[in-house]
C-alpha cells in the first residue's frame, strides 16, 4: 500500500501558497467599494460568522451608549458645579 506521501503529487506552486494571499482586506473593501458589499457578494456567510457579526456589533452598540451614558452623566456634573451653593 502507497502511503500518502507515495500517491499525491504536490503541484509546482503548491509549498510557495501564502494563507495571507486568500485572506481578504477588509479594510481595502470597504474604501475601494465604499461600503464592503463586494465582500459579501462573493462570501457565504456561515452561522459562526453570523454570530461574530452580531455579537460585535453588539459590542460596538453597548460601547457606545455607554459612552453617551457617561458623557451625560459628565454634562450634569459639571451643570451642578456650577450651581452657587447656598
């Protein structure tokens, strides 16, 4: 019995494949396209991939109403600093 090493042929190109090379940039899309629909015209999107989508912007959602929450709460600080105490 052949082994593996024995019964595939590796192609020329086949130990010069960079994983970097099939990786897409993002952030190219997004700036060439203007708004990143070229990489899901040509991406399936899988369940985890969903579920890492939505839980960042999730993330990114919650951020930021902590942020206005805070500066809200920063705003009404300073208004009652600046009341004349009596």
């Amino acid at each position: 019995m052949k082994t593996v090493r024995d019964a595939c042929q590796l192609e020329p190109n086949s130990l010069s494949v960079k994983p970097s090379d099939h990786i897409e940039q993002l952030d190219e899309l997004i700036t060439v396209e203007a708004n990143g629909a070229a990489f899901f015209d040509k991406t399936f999107i899988t369940q985890g991939m969903q579920d890492l989508i939505t839980e960042g912007t999730e993330h990114f959602k919650r951020t930021a109403q902590e942020t206005q929450h805070k500066a809200q709460l920063d705003a009404q600080q300073v208004q009652l600093s600046n009341v004349p105490k009596t």
